[in-house]
C-alpha cells in the first residue's frame, strides 16, 4: 500500500490509523481469539503501519494520527479488551511522539459518541447524552475538523485531542 502512494504521489503526508474492532468481551466469556484480533486491529495494525510509513512521513516532515478513544482513560465494563487496546494505542502515541521527532509528528483523538453502535440501545444512548453537556452525538465532520487541527499544528506532538461534547469532565 505504501509503494501504491509513493508511486501515486512520492510523498506520504499524513497517516491516520482509524480502523478498529469494537464489541463487547466480558471477562467470564472473551477468549484468545477476541484478544488476538482485538489487539492486532487496534494496536498491532497502528504499530506496524507507523514504522512502514516511517521513512516516507520523514522525508515529508509529516505527522501521524491515531484514533483512540475516551474508553481508554474512561474504561467502559465488559470491554476490558477494547480499553486496553486503546489505552495502549494512547500509551504508543506518546512513545512514537518521543521517538520519531522532531521529523515526524504523532498524536491521537479521543472521540466519544460520534456514531451509536448497533449494540446500543435507546436506553444507553440516551443515558450516555445524559452524561454529555453538549446534550448530543458527535459527528464524522467533528472528528475531520480534528484531523484537520492537527494538520495544521506545527508544535503539537505527543498529544491526545479529546472530541466528546464534554462527556470526559462530566462526573
């Protein structure tokens, strides 16, 4: 893929590791096999791509974006795994920040409710916009607006930009 880009554009500005694995795995039931692709889609996957892309984002100056979420500081039950892989996600953004400049940039964006999941219910839903001042869901174009933040923000490196209507400083 990134012979694909650099044969297209010679160049490699920005990286943003979006994809992920996001279900529920209790603790008496999830097994190796939600671990392992959990983990791989959300940590693994971000990792290896980030050091693939390395020399190409250098060469630009460029900045990696890594799409965490508020689970990972705000662990959510019955999704130890999916936290985990967040938090570590959070965890390698600052270690790869350190790492990789001053050349590369590398941060993360913490969305809260931009888009319900199918296992939420109107219950959930409406109790998880009880909990969030700016009273509704997110939007994809919040998260863009994000990204484009960072893009466009020179000096900032080793950062976690949370996008929630408010809902981490709510008790």
């Amino acid at each position: 893929m990134l012979g694909q880009v650099h044969s297209r554009w010679g160049r490699l500005d920005v990286l943003i590791n979006n994809a992920a694995v996001f279900r529920p795995t209790p603790l008496a039931t999830s097994n190796f096999d939600d671990w392992q692709e959990i983990i791989g889609v959300n940590l693994r996957a971000p990792y290896f791509l980030s050091r693939a892309a390395t020399p190409l984002l250098r060469a630009s100056r460029g900045l990696i974006v890594n799409l965490a979420d508020i689970y990972a500081e705000r662990p959510r039950a019955q999704f130890a795994i999916y936290c985990a892989s967040k938090a570590g996600l959070i965890g390698m953004t600052r270690a790869l920040a350190r790492e990789l400049a001053p050349e590369i940039r590398v941060n993360a964006i913490a969305p809260g409710a931009i888009l319900w999941s199918s296992e939420a219910s109107p219950a959930e839903q409406q109790a998880i916009l009880a909990r969030t001042p700016l009273a509704r869901l997110g939007e994809p174009a919040d998260i863009a607006h994000a990204v484009g933040y960072l893009v466009d923000a020179p000096y900032v490196t080793g950062q976690v930009l949370t996008v929630d209507g408010g809902r981490s400083i709510f008790d």
